[in-house]
C-alpha cells in the first residue's frame, strides 16, 4: 500500500502564517487528479503507446499507476519532467488474478473495478483504507454483477474489500443507480466501448457532480473512444473496441479544484491572484467557483488561459449556492464563512458526506470550534446524514476572542480538502499582528492530491 511522503520540515499541527502585506501572486498547481486518472485508464485502454504530459503526481494517482502494474501495464514515470508514459493494450487485463488496493481513492476506486470487468476469467482481490470501506460501491457492483461479474463481500457489506469474479462486459441494457457518485457512472463508460454488443447506460434517478461526466465523455471522445447522452439520464455507446487515440500525448490541465483555495486568497488577504488556468475551454467543472467569487463581489478576469482574481473594495455579503455539481470546492468558501458580513447558504452537498469524510460534518464542527452558529448544528448532522444544506452565520468577533490566547487546531479528519481550506482562513491576518492563530493537523494529508500545498501556501509570503 502508497503512504504518502511526509515534508521533513512540516510540523504537526501546522501553524498557519497569515499573509499580512499586498501581494500580487501567480500561484504554480499541479495537473488534474481527476483529468491524470481517467486519462491513465483510457492510455491503458487504448491502442498505442501514450505520454501524459503535466500529469499530477500524487497519492491518488500513485495508487493509479501501481493499481495499473500490479495488473501487469508498463507505466514509466518521469516526475521531474511531469510525465507519465502508458504503453496501451488496446482493451486487455493481462493478469488475471491480483490483490489491489485503492487507499481512499474514489477515482481509483470506481474506475478500477468497472476496468477490471474486461477480464474474461478475472479474479480480484479489492480493498482500501477505512474512509474507503464506508465509501458508495454498491451501485456500480450491482451494475457489473447484470454484466456477469460476481462481486463477494470480505468484510460485511458491499463495499471494501470484496472480491470480483470477472467475465467480460456484455453490454445491452445497463440500469444504474449513481446517485451518491458520478464516479460510478463514470466508471460505467470508460469501459462500455469493450462490452460484447452496443450499451445504453440508464439512470435509475439523478447523478450528482454532473460535470465530471461531461469530462469523462469529452476525454473519451479525446482519446478516440465515444459515448454520447440519447437523453437526459441515457447514454448510449457502440461495441467499438480500443481507443484509438489520435495522438501519442495528451496534455493534463492544471487542477481547477486545488486553483479553488487560491483563487479564495484574496477573500482573507489583499492579494491579487493569478493562475494559469484554461478558464472557458476547460474540462472541468470546478472553474464555476470563481463564478462565485465573482457573485460574492471579487473582481475576474479572464484571458489567454490566465484566470486572475483580486480583493474586493469591500467586505463580502455572504449569499446562497448551490455546490451539487462542484461539490469539491465547497469547503473552500464554508472555511471562509467567518470573514463574510452575511450569513452563507451551501445548498445539495448531501453526498459530500460519503467522500474522504463527512465534509458537511467537519465543516460545521470545525467551525463551531472557532465560535460560527451553524444550522443545522453539528450536533443534528451528526444525528442525521440524510441533510444537505446548511447555513454559516458569520461571527468574526467571536473568532478572534477565541484565538486571542491560543491557536486553535483544526482537526482534518484525514481529508486534503478540509486542510486546505482552512489553511487559506488561517492565512487571514486577524489579529492585525502577523501572528498565527490557526493551525493544521495531519497537514501531510494533502498528499491526496496537492502534496506541496502549504509550501505553496508559505511562499506566498516571499
């Protein structure tokens, strides 16, 4: 199993420097953890031999490439040059027995099992971490399982571990629930090209994070591969076999979800932001959160793929959203409730409560902890995780009376989202004095996906 690499210098808890001067900033972010993953699928799925170009070196996508070997792909790394090569066996599982696992990686997690199904005798041991184990599955395995694949559960319920009996996809009708995660949809047609006869994938209700199904049909029409919507909650796709990838590279975007945090810099500090990010054209969803910086009152701008974002002239009203399809970054503006003069609604985030943690729970508990009313409490969500909405009501007075003394710790419940968030609130300068008041536990955890955030963060400062 991958353990992250601890940062020698990283103290835990992480004491968090505020940013106490102007600045004018071009913050460097790693490529896309859910662009660097897919796109190993559809490289090992395809005809050729393929480069990944500014691929995202992370946890995540570590267990993706060593998941990718131990069934027996060749997968060269050159990490200085951030490139991953995939030699492609144009659809084949070359081994057909393995032990796997897949951390808390729910990309690696999803898209693994439903590649695996390929296999005409396969048989697979899965497992992952804790958070893994209590992770949606079952939609997806029920899906497979109509397909001929028998998924048995090794630990009492149908998720990890489990092991998988694999006889290749058949294809036809394929009903699924993917209401707790796209990625179960997702998973669904990567691998439908392969199936035996044309697939129409079904819906049985709504999916959520729409937008990360959009990225996975526009990278597989990228990589030479199709499925298309017939209609909504319908997808259709032909028995076509490999991809046949137009190109012997593919470019990896820059992550849009970690450009989240920084683009929220300039809410805590007087900061002019700017990151090389394709704004308009770009696969992923999660550029719609500097929409809502720009609704809250921060100045944007958008031009030749750069995405510049500066402090307001004011203090930010707080206002109501909806975070269903950009789930990923609503921990970004919730840490940041505090400094706003109104309260924050975040709406539809219900299913963000079976990711790495319970993200609606951490956020409401460790902003409880820092003296903010919320509601419902966190005491009700913990008593009921059916809710999906709640409010913030700003209390920045409170939060400086807390802090006047002593630092306090955020616990980040082995979650990189809920470090990094927070991390850009401690940034803020609210003592007037520089002095920290915040800090970080396990702030190795963003390992995840953004491994050198805080140094990223602390050279802000230079």
């Amino acid at each position: 199993m991958f353990s992250p690499p601890l940062i020698a210098h990283m103290t835990d808890p992480l004491p968090i420097r505020p940013l106490s001067r102007a600045v004018t900033l071009s913050v460097p972010l790693p490529g896309s953890k859910s662009i660097t993953n897919r796109a190993l699928v559809l490289a090992a799925l395809s005809d050729r031999t393929i480069t990944l170009s500014g691929a995202l070196f992370s946890r995540d996508t570590r267990i993706m490439v060593e998941a990718l070997r131990c069934l027996g792909f060749e997968v060269e790394n050159d990490e200085a040059a951030g490139a991953l090569t995939v030699v492609g066996l144009g659809g084949r599982i070359p081994r057909s027995s393995a032990a796997l696992h897949v951390g808390n990686a729910g990309t690696v997690a999803r898209f693994l099992t439903a590649m695996l199904a390929l296999h005409p005798d396969g048989h697979y041991i899965l497992d992952g971490d804790a958070p893994m184990r209590k992770r949606p599955m079952g939609g997806l395995l029920n899906a497979l399982a109509g397909q001929g694949a028998v998924a048995t559960a090794l630990g009492g319920s149908p998720a990890f571990p489990f092991a998988l009996e694999t006889h290749g996809l058949k294809g036809g009708h394929i009903e699924v629930d993917a209401s707790e995660s796209s990625q179960i949809l997702s998973a669904l047609l990567l691998v439908a090209p392969f199936a035996a006869a044309a697939t129409t994938i079904c819906l049985s209700g709504k999916t959520v994070s729409e937008p990360f199904v959009e990225m996975t049909l526009r990278m597989m029409a990228q990589f030479g591969g199709g499925a298309s919507s017939a209609s909504p909650g319908t997808y259709v796709c032909g028995s076509c076999g490999p991809y046949q990838a137009p190109s012997a590279s593919y470019a990896i975007e820059p992550d849009a979800t970690a450009a989240s945090y920084f683009l929220a810099l300039p809410v805590v500090a007087n900061a002019t932001v700017r990151l090389a990010l394709p704004f308009e054209a770009s696969l992923q969803g999660d550029t719609a959160f500097a929409r809502i910086l720009q609704k809250l009152g921060l100045p944007l701008a958008a031009a030749n793929g750069v995405l510049e974002v500066a402090s307001p002239q004011r203090q930010l009203p707080g206002g109501d959203f909806d975070f269903n399809d950009i789930s990923d970054t609503f921990p970004t503006l919730a840490a940041l409730a505090p400094l706003l003069e109104g309260p924050l609604t975040i709406r539809r985030v219900a299913h963000a409560r079976k990711q790495e943690t319970d993200r609606v729970l951490a956020v409401a508990a460790e902003l409880e902890k820092l003296g903010q009313r919320i509601e419902p409490s966190a005491a009700t969500l913990r008593a009921n995780l059916s809710i999906g909405d709640f409010t913030i009501f700003p209390d920045r007075q409170k939060m400086r009376a807390l802090t006047r003394e002593r630092l306090v710790h955020i616990h980040t419940y082995e979650d990189h989202r809920i470090a990094m968030s927070f991390g850009i609130l401690g940034s803020h300068d609210l003592h007037g004095d520089g002095r920290p008041w915040l800090a970080i536990e396990d702030p190795a955890c963003c390992a995840k996906t953004f491994p050198d955030f805080f140094d990223v963060l602390s050279r802000c400062h230079a």
